[in-house]
C-alpha cells in the first residue's frame, strides 16, 4: 500500500495541465494499492503528422515519470474506418511512418522508448474475440449514440458510412483489449470516452478512466488539421518552410483570445521547458530522461536567463530580452501590447526550428524511413511513367498468303497450271512452232 502523500504526489503528477479528467478516482484507487497504472495513447495514421502532437507527446513523460505503464497504439484499422481518411493499399505504409515520427520525437524529448510499447490495431482487432465483442456492441448502442460519439473525430460528411459507426465502438473496444485502466486523449475525444464508459459495462468490462489535454488551435486559428496545410507544421518541414508559415500565421497585436501562436507556447513550449528544468534539477520520479536524447535539452530562455526562466523574447529592434517564469507572464505581456507580434513570431519560430532539427537529422540519416516516406505520402504532382508502347514489327506473309495474294489456279489432271512436268513435251501450234510460255 502506498501514502496518501505519495498517491497524491503521481496523481498530481498525471493529471497535472489536463483540461479534463473523468474517473480520477479509478486512478488514485490503482495508486493506493501500490500498483502502476496502465494507459494507452492512440493515433490513426492518416495524414501527415504535425506538431500539434507535442501535447500529447509532452505529457507522456510525465505519465512515465509517474510510473504508469504506457501503450502507444497505431490505429491502422481505425484510419481506414474513417471515410477512407488513407485508402487501404497505404495504411501499412504510414503506419511504419507514424512509428518512425513518434520514435524520434520521443528521443528528441529525452523521453526513452523503451518505457514505451508500440502496438498497431491490426494486430489483435481482426482477431475472433475481438469481432464478436464488436457484434454484441453493435447489438447494444444506438445510431444515435454512435453518431454522436464520432461526431468530433470521424469526418463528418452529408451521407455518412457506417463504418464511421464503428468507430467509437472500437476506440471503446480497446481499452479492454489492450489491457489498460485509462485512456489519454484531446479533448476532441470527449464524447467517445463516454460512450466507452457507458457501453463497455454493458459488455461486462470495467469501467476506465479518461484524460485530456487541449488541442492546439492552428497557426491561423481554428483546429490545426493535417488536410489544411497552412494551419500546422509538419515535424520534417526544413527551416524556410517554418518561416513562411509563422511568418504568414494571424498573430494580431494584443489579441490574446485568436493566437495560435501563443496556444502553442501554453500547450507544448512552455511545459517542454518546464520538463527541461525538472530534469536539470533531478526530478524526474521512478523515470530515467534524457539518456536518449542527441542535443542539449535546455529550456527556451537565452544564457542570461535568471534561473526558474520557462521562455525568454529577444527583440529585434531595440529593447533588451524579457524573461518569464510561466506562460501567464508571457499572454500578459502580450496583452499589454509590450510584445510586438514580430518579436513573438520570430521567438515562437527559432524555438519550433530547434524542436524539429533532430527530428529531421534522423530522417535524413535513415534511408529506410525516407523509403517509407515516399511509400505513404506519394508525390500527387509526380509525373507517372508511361509505358512505352510496342512498336510493331512487319513480318511479310509467305508466298501466297495475306489479304492481297491470288487465288491458286485449278489444278489440271492433278497437276497446277503452273506447274510443267520435265517429261512432257512442249505443246505445239498447227504449224509446228512450239507455244511461247
């Protein structure tokens, strides 16, 4: 049995800069009884991913610092189930991409794979049990509920597949057969968290916890979409392109409520910086961090920094550097107007810049993950190759043959006309001469 400071202490730990948590008691409950808790992440491997990730991706280092049990599932079958997001012949393709992605952010983190277990959905949800399950789920929710469940994830369209159905049903599905006692997910997921959690009682299962953190708006507002190409940044994007797009991101001055910008200094710098200075001073629970990782792991803060700095802008017309110790500090500013949009901008890109740059440089150094690459996300502007076609050879029939040649003429006692035999004589006119042949 653990303290009661001690469950507070993880619990703290877990949920800490969560917008939600449903079923917390579940999991002081694990706490208490001295055991880990188990949870899984999942993603559908679709379209690019992109670096409103790090949310999530960020968090789960404190989920291992808490010494919670972490799955990380590629939803292979579930990006095909949502209105054919990645056509079938590509799932198995960007699901070796997505692994890829994920393990060299993780490693770029100084958060160690090892403490993590991938899994793809393939591989226990085509199984028997796992389909009959799916049956009997089918026979206890309605069109309604299912519909709603999906309605923040699965694309919305005029007339809707039935296997958008299915999808929240499966998500549900999961947690049982992954063996875990709670989900983490975005916001976005709410509604079928509580669908999980109504229906999978009715299956007999336990009920699981949920938790979620916010989702990170696009560079120009709304959601940051992988199918909308100016609203995220993708983690191989070079630095040119990082620059266009902040450079061309809404970041109007003093508008603290419409800044995709300073949503992902809340979501994903500043708590990157906060892990960085946790790490610096050996907090980091039962987790070994920052092993793995191939660059310096220092906060976002220049060298004259005062110690406990998260985030410090530079300007670049005049005025020295403004330091902060939490990101309230920074939207304050900003809202006050003594941060210029310009300077924000640049501080917000070379801090993204140097969160790719490892990322990028395993890529590069990886042929086998640039092979895959090109697998997933095929060039739909590339030139496919033509076939050349045959060129036809004439080949003349033989004699007496094809559509132009004579008929033969009859045959006379059985020998052609044409035809003279060595032992018959020339046939002669009346006046003796022989007949010209």
């Amino acid at each position: 049995m653990a303290s009661e400071e001690e469950v507070e202490k993880k619990y703290n730990l877990i949920t800490r800069r969560l917008d939600e948590v449903l079923g917390g008691d579940i999991i002081k409950g694990i706490l208490a009884e001295g055991r880990s808790p188990k949870a899984y992440w999942g993603t559908a491997p679709t379209g690019r991913p992109h670096i409103g990730y790090y949310a999530s991706l960020t968090k789960i280092a404190d989920f291992l610092r808490a010494g919670v049990e972490v799955k990380v599932l590629l939803a292979d079958v579930h990006a095909f189930l949502d209105n054919l997001k990645a056509p079938l012949d590509l799932v198995t393709h960007r699901t070796k991409y997505y692994e890829f992605v994920l393990r060299a952010i993780f490693t770029s983190l100084g958060i160690p794979t090892s403490k993590l277990t991938f899994v793809r959905g393939s591989d226990y949800q085509l199984s028997r049990e796992y389909n009959l399950d799916n049956y009997k789920l089918c026979t206890l929710a309605t069109e309604h509920d299912a519909k709603k469940a999906g309605s923040e994830v699965v694309k919305q369209v005029e007339s809707p597949l039935l296997s958008g159905l299915i999808y929240p049903g499966l998500q549900a599905l999961d947690e049982q057969y992954l063996g875990v006692d709670f989900q983490f997910g975005g916001v976005d997921q709410r509604k079928i968290f509580t669908y999980a959690e109504l229906y999978l009682p009715r299956l007999g299962y336990a009920k699981r916890a949920h938790l979620m953190n916010t989702m990170v708006p696009g560079l120009m507002g709304g959601k940051m979409s992988s199918s909308d190409p100016d609203s995220k940044i993708d983690f191989l994007d070079p630095p040119e392109v990082v620059k266009r797009k902040i450079k061309k991101a809404f970041c109007e001055e003093g508008n603290v409520a419409e800044n995709g910008l300073l949503a992902f200094a809340k979501a994903v710098l500043i708590p990157i910086s906060e892990l960085r200075l946790e790490r610096r001073q050996g907090d980091t629970g039962e987790d070994e961090e920052g092993k793995e990782s191939v660059k310096p792991q220092k906060p976002f803060v220049t060298d004259d920094a005062p110690e406990g700095s998260v985030f410090t802008i530079t300007r670049e017309k005049g005025g020295g550097p403004s330091h902060y110790r939490t990101y309230q500090e920074l939207e304050d500013d900003f809202a006050a107007k003594k941060i210029h949009p310009g300077d924000l901008k640049a501080n917000i890109r070379d801090a993204i810049i140097s969160l790719l740059e490892p990322i990028r440089a395993a890529f590069l150094a990886n042929e086998e993950w640039q092979h895959v690459e090109q697998l997933a996300y095929p060039d739909p502007n590339a030139k496919k190759e033509v076939k050349k076609k045959k060129e036809k050879v004439y080949h003349p029939p033989p004699p007496g043959k094809g559509k132009n040649a004579k008929p033969a003429p009859a045959p006379v006692d059985g020998v052609a006309a044409d035809e003279t035999r060595a032992s018959d004589p020339p046939a002669s006119q009346p006046d003796g001469e022989a007949v010209p042949a």
